[in-house]
C-alpha cells in the first residue's frame, strides 16, 4: 500500500519509491516539520533493494491510558462499536483457537513463546537497526542442525514427518522430504485470524484510547536526503494536494474524514447504452461568473443542463492535481489527487454519484502520456536524480510542451500508473478513460512526424515499444476490473490496432477519436470561403476511417477550439456577438453551424463528443487567466445567462441540438452501420446518404435553393420530414411549409434507385426524412 494509510494496528503505514535517496522522512504540521522525528529505519527494516521506504507512525496512548496488553490488537475506525468491544473472555477464546487449529500431538507448541519473543527480538522497538546488527542471528544450517539435536528425545508423534536433505556437501533448507498426506493436512490449515477479528475494537475505543499520529487535514510532505543535497516533495500517491500560503509550493493533505463526513454512496453505475452522447467539460470554467467553478456548483447548476440538452455521459477535463491552471489540467503534477481549486475529494465524489443518479456515464481524460516537469510540486527529480519516473537525456523531454515523458519500461513505473487508473476506477467509481496523446508516448519525436500512412511508419525504431505494453496492460488490467468500462485513444496518427482487441494483436481501446474531421472544419471555415467548399473531400474526410467505423468517436469540434490560441466555430462564424456581423451573413453562420454538427453526428462513428457550451453555439473561446490577460477570468467561463432570453439565437441552437441527441436517441443512429452515400454533387453543393432508416439531405449552396430536387430511394412509400435546421425555432427561415413536410415517391429510376423523391432544398440547410408509410405497388 503506497502513500499514507491507516494500520488497523493503532497507526499509520507510509510507504514511497524513492531509489535515489539516502534517507527518507515524514514531515508536516503533526511533528512541526521535523526531519528526525519519523524518518525511515536504516538497512532493510526502512528500506528494500528496490528503493521503497517505509514509515510507520504509531498513534500516542492519551494520558493514564496503559500499553495494549497484546501486540496484535485492532482497531476499526469506521464503525463505533466492535466485537472486541464486548466482555470476551480471552482465554476462553484463545483455548478455542487451539481446540481448532493444533492437531493432537502438536500440543508442545501451544505454549511456545519463540515465535512471540522472535517477533518482538526484530521487530520490536529495541530491534536491530542496521544489518551488522543482524549478525548474532545463527545461520540456517547451524539453527537447524540445533533444533534437530534437542528433538531427539522427543516423541515421534510430536514431530512434523519432514526432514531436509543434507548429504554433506550441499545444504539446502529447500531440499526437504515430507510426508505426502501431511504436506497436503497442512496445506489447507488457514490460519486462525477470524478469532484475531474478535479481539478488534470499535473507533470510539481508539479514539478514548489514542490520539491520532496524523490528524484529518494535516499538512505532509515527505523530505528526502540525496547525493544533490537535502529535498522536499510533495508525496507522489498523495490524494489530495493544497497549495501552501504562499502560492509557490504544495503540500499534500492527509484524508481520513471521520466516518459521518465521508460521502455514502447513493446510486449504482449506469448501464452502458448502446451509443454514446459525450459531453466533454471542464469544471473551473463551467460557472457563469468570473471566478473558478466548484464541483458541488457544477453538480447543481451543470448537470440538470447536461442530462436535459439529451447526452447519456460526461467526460471531464482537468480533474487531476495540476499546478498550473492555464494549462487546462494537463500539466497534472499529482496523478491520484482531484484539483483542490474546484473542491475536495468528497465533493467529486457527490458529483459523480449526482450524475450516475441521473443516468450519465463519467468518464476522465486521463493523462499517462507526459506529466508536468514541476520539480518543487510535481514528480521531476522526485529523489534527486533525473530518472526516477521519466526518461533521462532528452528522450525525457516532450519536444514542444515542456513536460516529462515517463520511462514505461520500468516495473515502478507501470505499476504507479496502472494502480493510477485502479484508483480512479475504485475510489471515484469513474466509468472510463480518455487517453490522452497518445503519440506524446508511442513515438520518440512524440508525434511530431509527417505520416503518410506507410506501415513502415509504426514499425521502426523511433516506437516505443514499452509504452504499446503498457497501453496493452492498462486495457487488460481496466477490463478485468470492470467488463463495461470504456476506453479511449486519442491519437493522432491512427497506430494500427488501437481498438483490436488484445488476443488478436491489437491495443484493446473500445474507441478511438478522429480528430482529422475537427481539423477540417477549423480548417475550412478559417481558410476558404463557403461557396468553394468541396463536397467530395467532406465527405472523404469523415468516411476515410470507416473500416475502423465501429470504434471511431467523432465531434465537429471539442476543448482544443475553445482554448487560448484557437477559436471556436461559434467564433468564426457569428463573431463574438450577434451585432458584428450584417444579418445576412449572420444567417449564413448559424445555418452552417447547425449542419456541420448534424453530417459529423450522422455521417460516420459510433460516439459523439460535444464540447461544453458549443451545443448552443456560445460566441467566445476560453482563455485561462495568464499573466498576458493580467489574470483575468473574463473568458474563463461560460455565458449561460445568453438562455434566459427563451426566443434569443442560443436557445434556438439549443432546440437544434437537443432535437438532434432525440433522434439519434430514438433512431438509434451511431448504432447503425455507416452511411451509404447516395450523391455527392459539388457543382450543387449538395451531399444526400441515408444510415439505418433516415435519409439526411444537406444543401450547402450559399445562395442556391432547389425547389424540385430529385433523390433517388430504394422504397416507395411517403417520407416525413423528422428535422429541419431551416425550421424557425432552430432559427432558420423556414422555407418547409407544414403542407411540405410530407412527401411520396414517384416511379422513377434515380441514382440506380428504383423510386425517386421530389424535395425542396432551401440554401444552406439539411433535412433528415424517415419512410412513414410504405406503397406497394
């Protein structure tokens, strides 16, 4: 058990890898910063060959109070009372034990104090401290040699049927020859701790008795002695983190609320639906003031908005410990710690519990790929020395973000980050994982190279093959502990077998993320015009992953267009208010605004994402406060008082969105094989398919409607117009009359389809028609 953790023995157990150092020790407010008073034990006993260092810090008896009369007492610090509570009558208890334990003839050992005397002789408080120490301890042979010369007079009967091979030359206490029958006897003995759990005593016995080593709400650091000189850090399995008065450093917080303040869990997981509606969000910046949202604000005033707008899961951004707020939680210095800017670990707890409670999934965008290069608060030159969790040279070193890259190959390593993921999953009971950038730790050059799509690329020496294992073993590892949980890879090379499954060679993700669709839009809508925007490499673009189409999560735009240095969609489109613009060209925005969301939802993929606020269209980026905006919070926030106006543009933009989640919701639409593209006409601007039993029709044409446009169907029947983004309460102009929402076929052969459908296109709008009625004919 790593980090600090409370010993049922009446203390606390810390345990850190630390290989670099020379001596550990704890220090906080609970010793005044002592560097002596709870340090290590020298030699094997403080730390082993594999640089762990353990410290056990026992509670103080209270005044008057006597010593336990046993060394094996318990407490349990959850419930008042316990059985050891009650008037136990320990001989009677211990004979019991005997009765059920000892076989006849075994009896010589039930009053032998030699392991008792052993146990306090090394373990005890006037024990060994240093290896020399160790050395009046005869070896094996001699203490074995010993035992077998004073059991010869004894009773046959008495003795276990094993004896060790000596044939004079090799002596091994591994080379033994037993006794079939015992061998199997013993085997199956367990030992007799259930009559232990009996002696265990209530926490209001403990807390009469002792006074806590380390209260709730201390302040700790572990302080380490290297060859570069004396070190504080923050500990590296710290589950919660405050920064110190002076804003500069860090300390970690010891969590042990008593047992009324820790937060009862109300609701199970949600089931997991067939298609996933993501909303991707960020908790300081979710408030409508300019200040830093809380998690118990989010839970109220966000959460209603999330489960009403129709989407089934959050994914949250910027939940674990980071130092610096401006890089959006992803400079993370404390992996298993929550942000303590946006609340404390129980009230993470209450939003995730208030959200399962509302049938949402809660996923995290986990980030395993680099970590903050902070040394004062964060994991670099933990113990002094530049290799403890991460790559020495620049190997170690992200080539463009100024982080640290960890070292997968190292057992410690995978093991801190695998129990990481085990952390989130158990403590918070999160339902899945983003990850992110992964090219950040599958490539040397992290990512950072012009793919053409050559196998070559993946295969060569510039992969890092230890980071594929641990990817692999994250998975496995995920999966085994919960079936249904859900994983993530957002890569930007598109590795191959990120979603195979791991018994065929792959990776074993459930989605990957296309990022190639985003980064068209961006690029369209800022770099050329909408009348020369091609139809084909549209189309290209979101369908050239379809072979993977089953495990692709797709959004037209999600964080990255929100954040200090892009631009939302809203942005570009709108301007960052509705007065900018001449109407015209206003109308032009919105009606391109609804339509890229509605061909990247129904177009391809088996997940959508929506970034927090862009579902009604909200008109400015997010920019952290930094000192170029003099620490201003007057974008690090979202705008919701822009719905209070009922018939304003956003809350017409949020009509649309919601319809669109409702029809993917009833039409089951990302469950549905990908679509079976009917027409791309560029000359037009127009792009007809259908996927599952909806036909969707987009005209992007900026000035060019079709009062008569023929499609070609394979079913005769009459189609009903479902959505309509030029319908006036999405704010469109609603050239669809009621009278026009109906429409039947005619048999006619159209695009090497039997019947054909006459519809009115209006410029700039899209459609979504389902078969209503079937004509046989």
């Amino acid at each position: 058990m790593m980090g600090l953790h409370r010993n049922p023995r009446h203390g606390v157990d810390f345990m850190e890898w630390a290989p670099g150092a020379r001596s550990c020790s704890l220090v906080g407010d609970f010793n005044d910063w002592s560097e002596t008073e709870n340090r290590a034990r020298e030699g094997h006993f403080g730390r082993d060959d594999y640089g762990y260092w353990r410290i056990f810090l026992g509670d103080k008896l209270r005044d008057g109070e006597p010593e336990e009369k046993y060394y094996f007492q318990e407490y349990n610090y959850v419930d008042d009372f316990d059985r050891g509570d009650k008037d136990v009558d320990i001989d009677a208890l211990f004979q019991k034990m005997n009765d059920d334990y000892w076989e006849p003839g075994e009896d010589e050992y039930i009053d032998n104090d030699i392991p008792e005397r052993l146990y306090e002789e090394i373990f005890g408080p006037n024990g060994p401290q240093t290896e020399e120490e160790l050395d009046n301890i005869p070896d094996a042979r001699t203490r074995y040699e010993a035992w077998k010369e004073s059991q010869k007079n004894k009773p046959q009967s008495n003795l276990p049927p094993i004896d060790v091979i000596d044939d004079g030359t090799t002596f091994s206490g591994m080379r033994i020859v037993d006794d079939p029958v015992w061998r199997k006897r013993v085997r199956e003995k367990k030992p007799p701790l259930a009559y232990w759990e009996e002696l265990r005593k209530g926490r209001k016995a403990w807390m009469k008795k002792y006074i806590p080593s380390i209260p709730h709400g201390c302040r700790v650091k572990v302080f380490f002695k290297t060859p570069e000189g004396p070190l504080e850090r923050v500990p590296a399995w710290a589950t919660y983190v405050l920064p110190d008065p002076g804003g500069k450093r860090a300390s970690a917080i010891y969590w042990e609320p008593p047992p009324e303040n820790v937060y009862q869990w109300k609701n199970k997981r949600p089931k997991v639906p067939s298609s996933l509606r993501i909303y991707e969000c960020h908790v300081g910046t979710s408030g409508s003031e300019p200040k830093i949202c809380s998690f118990i604000e989010f839970s109220e005033k966000v959460l209603p908005h999330i489960k009403r707008s129709g989407y089934n899961a959050i994914q949250f951004i910027g939940v674990q410990e980071h130092f610096d707020y401006a890089s959006a939680g992803y400079k993370v210095t404390s992996m298993f710690a929550v942000s303590s800017r946006f609340g404390t670990p129980e009230d993470f707890k209450h939003l995730v519990d208030t959200a399962h409670g509302s049938g949402l999934l809660v996923f995290l965008d986990i980030v395993h790929s680099y970590a903050a290069q902070d040394e004062m608060v964060g994991l670099a030159s933990f113990d002094g020395a530049n290799d403890c969790y991460f790559h020495c040279g620049k190997r170690g070193h992200h080539k463009y973000w100024g982080t640290r890259i960890f070292k997968y190959g190292d057992y410690e390593v995978i093991r801190f980050l695998l129990s990481n993921l085990k952390w989130w999953v158990e403590e918070y009971k999160i339902d899945g994982f983003q990850f992110h950038s992964l090219s950040s730790m599958l490539y040397t050059h992290n990512g950072f190279f012009k793919f053409t799509g050559d196998l070559e690329e993946y295969c060569n020496q510039y992969v890092d093959r230890d980071a594929l294992i641990y990817l692999i073993l994250a998975n496995e590892m995920l999966h085994q502990l919960n079936p249904s949980i859900i994983t993530i890879a957002e890569d930007a090379t598109y590795y191959p077998g990120l979603c195979e499954p791991i018994s065929h060679g792959g990776l074993g993700f459930d989605f990957f993320v296309n990022m190639s669709i985003s980064q068209m839009w961006l690029w369209l809508l800022e770099n050329v015009p909408a009348d020369q925007w091609n139809m084909n490499m549209i189309v290209d673009t979101l369908m050239k992953n379809v072979q993977k189409n089953e495990k692709m999560l797709v959004y037209p735009e999600n964080h990255i267009q929100s954040i200090t240095g892009a631009r939302s969609f809203a942005e570009v489109l709108f301007g960052s208010s509705q007065t900018t613009l001449p109407k015209e060209s206003f109308v032009r925005g919105v009606s391109l605004y609804k339509m890229i969301r509605l061909i990247t939802l129904s177009m391809c993929g088996h997940a959508y994402l929506n970034f927090m606020g862009n579902e009604f269209g909200h008109p400015a980026k997010i920019e952290f406060p930094t000192r170029k905006n003099n620490f201003s919070f007057t974008y690090a926030r979202r705008q919701w008082d822009l719905l209070d106006d009922r018939d304003c543009l956003h809350n017409q933009l949020l009509s649309f969105d919601q319809a669109m989640m409702k029809m993917e919701e009833k039409g089951r639409i990302l469950e549905k094989r990908p679509a079976r593209i009917h027409r791309i006409d560029d000359s037009a601007k127009v792009i007809i398919y259908t996927r599952g039993p909806l036909l969707f029709v987009f005209n992007f044409h900026q000035s060019q409607s079709y009062s008569s446009y023929e499609i070609g169907v394979e079913e005769a029947g009459e189609y009903q117009v479902l959505l309509d983004s030029d319908e006036t309460l999405y704010g469109g102009l609603g050239h669809i009359k009621s009278e026009q929402t109906l429409q039947r076929t005619v048999r006619k052969r159209t695009d090497k389809l039997p019947n054909t459908l006459c519809l009115l296109l209006p410029k700039q709008s899209s459609q979504v028609y389902k078969l209503a009625r079937i004509l046989r004919i």
